[in-house]
C-alpha cells in the first residue's frame, strides 16, 4: 500500500515540530532567566546607591544604611542578605572620603530566578563624602 505525498508531508512536519519547539522553549526560558538575573544585579546597584547617599549623610548610622536598603528590596521583592559599609566609622570620616557599600543577595529569589540556586550576587559602589 503506497502513502500519498500529503500523509509523508504531514508527517515530517509534526517530526521538525517535535525536533524544534524544545530547542525554541529552551531560548524562551534562557532569554527570561537572563532578565530576572539582569533585573536583579540592576536593581542591587541601585540599593546601594541610595544607601550610599545615606551613608553621607550627617549623623547617619549603618543600621540608617541597612534600612532604606530592606525598604527598598522589600518593595522589589529582593531578599537582601548582607549590608556593609567600609569604612565602618563612616560618620566620623573626613570630607573627601570615600565610602564603599557593598550589598549582597542570594540570586535565587521567589518567582524570580530558577537556574541559579547557589549563586550570591554582590554590588558595590563607591560614593565621595562631601
């Protein structure tokens, strides 16, 4: 019994479908973890730039550093591990100073990134007390 052209026709047709649709989902889901890890970095630099701008202000204290750093994570949905400003004593460091603070997240966060469970994420920036 002979098949006609139209049954092979349909039949290498689901075959390049089942050989393409995986390798097409697979960039689909590549391309959005690569946003959720960009979206993430991007975010962190920004905390720690506002709570650089903290750090030189008068009178402000890690825990002052710390907080608009949570608040700020909180409202991205970013679970922030550690804060930390070098030099410690920054409220006592002359004008012309700079002053470093570093934030460091877990790169897996919820509904976030799937791929990187053990990853940490670090930023830093470095901000002039003026």
């Amino acid at each position: 019994m002979k098949m006609n052209r139209s049954h092979r026709r349909r039949g290498a047709a689901v075959v390049e479908a089942a050989i393409a649709l995986p390798v097409v989902l697979i960039i689909i889901l590549g391309t959005v973890e690569v946003c959720n890890g960009i979206f993430l970095k991007q975010s962190m630099l920004l905390m720690a730039f506002e709570g650089a701008r903290v750090a030189i202000s008068p009178e402000a204290t890690a825990e002052d550093v710390a907080q608009q750093i949570n608040e700020m994570g909180t409202e991205r949905g970013i679970a922030i591990d550690t804060v930390e400003v070098i030099p410690s004593d920054f409220a006592s460091t002359p004008l012309g100073t700079f002053i470093e603070v570093v934030v460091t997240s877990k790169a897996q966060q919820p509904g976030k990134t799937q791929f990187f469970s053990n990853a940490k994420s670090s930023v830093s920036v470095f901000i002039m007390k003026e």
